[in-house]
C-alpha cells in the first residue's frame, strides 16, 4: 500500500479530495512503473483537484499532470529499474492516474529520460510550466529573436516565471507583465529588468497598431492581452502563445500579420513528439540557471495539494509549487 491524493465525485456532483492508501492492483495499466518521488501544481492540476473543468471522466481519479522519479518496473527496453525519469503531458493527471501518488504506472512512450545536470527536484522545480516555457523560447528562437526587450505576459506565474529566468539568462532584456505588483521584486530577481503593469496592456485600443515595441513575447494570457501586444510587436517579431489565462477569445485584427509579418506561435506541450522533448530538457539543463530555479520553488505535501488547488484557480500561487510525494 502507498499514498496517493485521490478524489472521488459523489451522487450530487461534488467532488472531494483526500490522501488515503491504494495498492498497485488500483493503478491503471501501463509499462512502467515508477516510484514518484516529486510533482508539482498547474492550473490544470487545480481543475483536476476541484471541480474537473471536463478534464477528468471517470471518478475516482488521482491527478498530477507531470511527475519525476525511478523506474521500480518495466516492460519496456528503453527503461530498467532504477533509471530516473521525467513525465509530462499526455493527458496523465486527467484522463490517466498521474503524479499525486507515490507510485504510478504509465505507458512507456510518454517517459523522458531525467537529463544530466538535473535530479528528480530540480526537474519538478521546472516542470510543465517550466517545459512549456522552454518550449516556447525554443520557437521564438527558430523564428528569430529581434532586438530590444521581450515581453512576458503572466511573467510571475510558473511559465511566466521560468520564461523570464531563461530568456534573461540567454542574455535578453526581459518585461514581465504582471497584474501583483507585489511580485515586482521576484521577477527583478528572475532577471526582469522592466516591469509592465497589467492595466497597461489589458485593454484594446481601436488602432490595430502601435509603436513596435517588443522584439519578442511569450504569452500566457491570451484574450484582450495577447490582441494588444501583436499590435506592439517589431516587424517580424513572434508571440508564442502558451495559455488563456485571460479568456480563449482573440479580439484582434490581421493587420499585425499582414503589415508587420507577426507571428502568432501556439505552443503544445500535451502531444509534443518525444524528440522535441528530449532537446528541450537539454535546453532546460543547459540554459535555466538552478539558482534562479530554486527562488521560484515553494515546498508542498500531498496534504496541502486541496488548498493549493483552490488558490492557483484564483491566480494566488506564484513560481513553482514543488510536492515531495513522500514528505
């Protein structure tokens, strides 16, 4: 028996989420079986805690969209007991069991090998949001990265925030956007050297063009937001597009497109082909500096995960939520 977070619907609809012993026999099939020794906490993670968001189908459920550990079993070549190993994606944490439990089973394909230069820890300090973030660098980088700053939208939250610390250490001028101005601080320590307040950039404006102000944009907001800055960006400068924290609308017009060349880059980290994976966890290792990793973090137990659940809903958590499975 070990422990897991797992939540259960009951007859009116409410859901309930609880630690409590389960056996491996209740773990879903697969071809690994890993001993989780560190997850973290997403948005989708505060969905899957609560309410479900139509994320989860089948109750119970045990959430956690991303996990690292050691590889207890396999029935795959590619991995023996006692490789360290990484997950993210694939719908683990909402359609399968995921990452709130001390063991897991998962299907062999949706591993990545822990890189070199990072322990179980330090990959959950990263984690989704830090993988989308790099994922997002990745392709302003393939598309070329202009001069002057570039702007990060949600910059205090965990892809925001992993964003900043990368793109400031590859040597960019970085803004962050941020509606908590309390959080100037931490992102002037991630490497931030501007900090743009929400209302600044929150609203349209009926000129679909304005001064060509960023050289690039990771973006994790979307909605009037996002509309706002394609109108800012330099000539042929990109916007990687990696949430809609802001709402799902895009209340713009082409002109940004057709008259300055603006990319729109929507970044997916669910169904990212295993290649593309592995380059970027090398990425992370190479290029995220572990110092400014370690500031983000913010320690939890499998206990505290209803709480933080909740809070991260109302926008609440800042950088990374690290949970140790086993504390």
């Amino acid at each position: 028996m070990f422990k897991a977070l797992v939540v259960n619907k009951d007859d009116e609809g409410k859901t309930h989420a609880g630690v409590t012993e389960i056996s491996l026999d209740q773990l879903p099939h697969g071809d690994v079986t890993v001993a989780v020794e560190y997850s973290t906490v997403n948005y989708k993670d505060g969905l899957c805690i609560g309410p479900g968001g139509g994320l989860v189908r089948n109750y119970p459920h045990v959430p956690g969209i991303d996990f690292a550990g050691t590889v207890e079993a396999s029935e795959d070549d590619r991995y023996n007991p006692g490789d360290k190993v990484v997950l993210t994606g694939w719908r683990v944490g909402e359609a399968h069991w995921g990452g709130y439990s001390q063991k897991a089973r998962v299907k062999a394909d949706w591993l990545v090998p822990l890189p070199d230069g990072l322990d179980t820890r330090q990959a959950m300090a990263v984690g989704t949001a830090g993988f989308t973030a790099m994922l997002a660098v990745m392709a302003l980088e393939d598309h070329g990265i202009k001069s002057g700053p570039v702007l990060v939208c949600g910059a205090a939250g965990g892809v925001g925030s992993v964003a900043t610390a990368i793109l400031a250490n590859l040597g960019h001028e970085v803004a962050g956007v941020t509606g908590r101005p309390e959080t100037a601080d931490y992102l002037t320590s991630l490497g931030a050297t501007q900090i743009v307040a929400r209302e600044d950039l929150a609203e349209t404006v009926k000129r679909p063009l304005e001064g060509e102000t960023w050289g690039g944009c990771v973006d994790a907001v979307g909605g009037a937001m996002l509309a706002r800055v394609l109108g800012q960006m330099q000539y042929g400068a990109s916007v990687a597009a990696v949430g809609l924290a802001g709402g799902a609308g895009l209340p713009a017009t082409v002109i940004p497109f057709l008259l300055r060349g603006v990319n729109l880059l929507g970044i997916d980290s669910v169904l990212q082909p295993y290649d593309n994976r592995v380059r970027a966890w090398a990425r992370i290792a190479k290029d995220l500096p572990m110092d400014k990793l370690e500031a983000m973090v913010q320690p939890a137990t499998l206990s505290d995960l209803p709480k933080l659940g909740a809070d991260i809903l109302k926008g609440q958590v800042k950088g990374r939520v690290v949970v140790d499975v086993n504390a």
